[in-house]
C-alpha cells in the first residue's frame, strides 16, 4: 500500500532558503545554496573573544573569503610550538602588541619530554604595557606548576625584548623537549 497522500489544496510550502548571511565584518552570500562555515583563531583583538567575517568582493580586504564564506574567529588568542634540545630557552609564543595600552594574559603551557617519555605542565599569569614602542612587565608573573620526575629542572618564563612579549621554555641538559602553548589576553588602552 502506497503512502503518498496528495492533499487538494496547496499543502506545505517550501522553505526560503537565505539569501545573504550578515556578519559583523561584511556579507556572506550562498552560491548554489552552498554556505562555506569556517572556524579560526586569531590575534586580533575584540572584547567579546569572537567576531565573524562574511564574503569578499573582488578587491575587498584579504582574510574576508570568498562570497559564499563565512570565517568565525576566536578571538585575542595567541599560540605557538618549539622544540628545546638541551639546556637551552626559547620562545613558545612570540606576541607583538600593536596598540598602547595595558595587556593581560593567561598562557597554558604543555611539555612532552621525548627523551625521557616524561610531561610537565604550566600556567602563566603577566600582564606588560606597550606604549608603542616597548612592553613592560607590570608586576611578577604568577606561575602554576605540575611537573613529573626530572622534568622539575624544566622551566617557563614569560619576558620582554623590545616590544615582543615572550613566553619561554627552558629544557634541560641532554633532553629533547616539545612545548606547546596557548594562550589569551584582555586589552585595555585610552
């Protein structure tokens, strides 16, 4: 037994399918019904920690898509990755501040010592000043520490050089160490 059942009268109509999607940063338009969604994250700074970016005309600004895209970013977010090999620091996460103003940031930072199959983990709390040419620490950095074994003579730091405010891994003698980091600031300025 069949189960279509055709009504006399009109019956459902079909639904609108959008024809511009509206963001906060330009229009994203469907191109043969098709929408492209993507996600990012970003250094640039909103107060809200996320803003969307929809379609690009010809000549329109890089980083916008195409006109059927939309691009949702995570924003005030910085991040980074390097390998240490011995008794050697280096920066994680290099950030350049661009406006004047004061920046506080969380960094969580993860350690895998490939060496000696062992892990460490790190929370670093700073906040610096850019006046536009230079950072200052304001204060000491707070630091929240979990470390395995020997991976205690490991270490992390966030510093100054320049304008750059750096978040370090320290490795340790004879020992290969990946580090991974990410981190989030809240900006105020005039």
């Amino acid at each position: 037994m069949s189960q279509i059942f055709k009504r006399a009268t009109g019956g459902v109509t079909p639904p609108s399918v959008p024809q511009t999607f509206t963001t906060q940063d330009g229009n994203a338009v469907p191109s043969a019904n098709i929408l492209l969604v993507n996600a990012y994250d970003s250094e640039e700074n909103d107060p809200n920690g996320i803003t969307t970016k929809g379609g690009a005309a010809a000549g329109d600004p890089p980083g916008t898509g195409v006109s059927n895209e939309m691009d949702i970013y995570l924003t005030n977010r910085i991040q980074g990755t390097v390998t240490t090999v011995g008794a050697v620091t280096s920066a994680i996460i290099t950030f350049t501040p661009t406006l004047v103003g004061t920046y506080a940031i969380e960094v969580r930072i993860s350690a895998f010592n490939t060496t000696s199959t062992l892990g460490a983990g790190y929370s670093l709390f700073g906040t610096a000043r850019f006046n536009g040419a230079t950072s200052t620490l304001c204060g000491t950095v707070d630091k929240i520490v979990n470390e395995e074994g020997a991976m205690s003579s490991a270490n992390t730091t966030m510093t100054i050089s320049g304008a750059d405010i750096l978040f370090n891994g320290a490795g340790y003698a004879a020992q290969t160490i990946n580090w991974s980091a990410v981190g989030l600031y809240t900006y105020v300025g005039a």
